[in-house]
C-alpha cells in the first residue's frame, strides 16, 4: 500500500526544532542489468527533530546539491511529505514511514532552486565594475 500523495506536514507542530547532523547515504541508480550505477537518486539525511524528540531520516532529490551544514545548524525542510509502505505478512502488515523533501535549508535563509544555483561574482568581476 502507497499513499498517492503522501501526507502533508504542519512543519512547526511535527518537527519543531530541526538541527542539521550528517548525510546518512546516497542512493544510486541500478543499471538495467541489475549492477549499481554512480548516478545518484536521492541523499538521506539525519536531523535532530525536539518535535519527536530522537534523530529523523529525510531524503531529499540527487538534483539538489550536497548540502553539507554545519553539524547543529538549525535548519527547515522545503516543502516536506510524509509517506508509507506496507508489506503483508502472516500477522498483518509491517509498516515503514519515510520523509522526503524538496531540500534542507538553513533556518532563514530561501531555498535556491534545484540545478540552478544563483551565480556569485568573483572579487575580480566586481573590481572591473568599479573601475
């Protein structure tokens, strides 16, 4: 069982205060034969969430870039989604909860859009604009 669109999250009220930890790991694309390609899928992350009180897992899209914080950074999720994944078994059903996102943010700064990093200008660039 899925949820088509998984469950929307009330950020402040579920996670509280967000602290950025460690990247946990990298999924990577299997080629059609079934080996391990180096392309990346999506990196997980670990947070300290005060909301649940223990470490939280959120995976976020390859297309973003590593992001690579400060370990306690406070930070917020973009655009969070709470899904599932049930697997039958002979008593029931063994249920597995997992939190994707657009990207991981530190806390009050905007989201930069995914692929697309603003261009910063060198020291040199901005001295001939001077001159």
């Amino acid at each position: 069982m899925r949820l088509a669109k998984g469950i929307v999250i009330e950020k402040e009220k579920t996670f509280g205060q967000l602290k950025f930890s460690a990247l946990r790991r990298e999924v990577h694309i299997q080629n059609e034969d079934g080996t391990v390609s180096e392309e990346i899928k999506e990196r997980t992350y670990d947070l300290k969430c005060r909301g649940q009180g223990h470490m939280i897992q959120v995976s976020i899209p390859a297309t973003v870039p590593l992001r690579e914080y400060d370990y306690n950074a406070e930070v917020e999720l973009i655009n969070p989604v709470a899904d599932t994944v049930a697997n039958a078994t002979f008593q029931g059903a063994d249920v597995d909860l997992f939190i994707k996102a657009d990207d991981i943010v530190l806390k009050g700064r905007p989201a930069q859009p995914a692929g697309n990093p603003q261009p910063q200008k060198n020291k040199l660039e901005i001295l001939d604009l001077i001159v």
